[in-house]
C-alpha cells in the first residue's frame, strides 16, 4: 500500500473539537484478500462514536485506490503540539504494516464581542472586539434579516484582521 494523501480539516486541529482525517491509499501490489485499516489513538485523541477504528474489505484490486475517514476528538486539554499517530493496515496470512503520520493541534480560535455603539435617526453603529488571545484573520460582520429592522445597504462587511484586544 502506499499513502498517497493525509489531509486533516481543520488544520490545525482545536482542543475540545472534532477533526477529521482522509487517508487516500493505493494497492500497488497484487489482489488483497481481507485488508483491514486500524486507527491507533493515544492520548490526547479519541475516535468520535460515529466513526470506528477498524475498517475492513472483502478486497482490493492491484491499483485500486480508497479514501478512508475517521473523525478523531481532541482532549479539551491538549497542548500546542504535533501528535504522532498510528495508522495500521493488516491482511491476514499476508502483511501488517505500521504508518505514522503527524497530527497538528494549536488553539486557533478566537471570541468576539459585539455591542450597539450608537443609534441615531441616521441609523445603528456597532461595536466588534476581539476579545480572544488570537488574531482573527479575513472577518465579514453580517447582520441577518430581521422584523422591524431593515438593513441599507449590503447586509454583510469585511472588516479584516482584527488582532486580539483590537475592535
């Protein structure tokens, strides 16, 4: 087998949220009679109820190609880091190989804080601060349709960068 693509969404992975993991594999050997795919966690990663560890085949042609998903949960109390992860792929009677591979976890999120600034007969001005320890990077503000409220103008602005403590 070889691994052609890992791709993690999103990357880097939060703390405390799910990630998920593509892993696109090509038989480049012969036939494989009952190949199976075994996601290895260890701390801080666990595999989300919805997604299990070990997915098996009947088999796999010379040159079939499989894209596998597993979505993993990262620990709330994850540090900063690149994690290394086991990925395991068996067929009985003819292989097992063991492929590790980096998962990449940053606390990227960012919390905003909004608040009506100032209204007058020309209409409503509104206050955005970035109230998290990151930069928020390309913000568009939106103002959603509403009773008794009309928006002039476009419904949505890009402000930019907002660096944090900034508004």
């Amino acid at each position: 087998f070889n691994i052609q693509q890992i791709r993690q969404d999103p990357f880097p992975a939060n703390p405390g949220e799910l990630v998920e993991i593509y892993l696109r594999l090509e038989n480049n050997g012969g036939e494989i009679w009952s190949p199976s795919f075994i996601m290895n966690l260890e701390h801080p990663f666990k595999l989300d109820l919805s997604s299990p560890s070990t997915k098996d085949y009947i088999s796999l042609e010379a040159g079939e190609r499989i894209t596998l998903k597993y979505k993993i949960k990262v620990d709330a109390s994850a540090a900063p880091d690149d994690y290394e992860v086991n990925f395991h792929i068996q067929a009985p009677n003819q292989f097992s190989y063991d492929y590790f591979f980096n998962l990449e976890v940053d606390d990227v999120t960012s919390k905003f804080d909004v608040a009506i600034d100032e209204i007058s007969e020309e209409g409503v001005s509104v206050a955005l601060s970035n109230t998290g320890k990151n930069t928020a990077n390309s913000i568009t503000v939106r103002i959603p349709e509403q009773e008794s409220f009309e928006v002039i103008g476009l419904p949505s602005n890009i402000i930019g960068n907002l660096n944090s403590g900034d508004y």
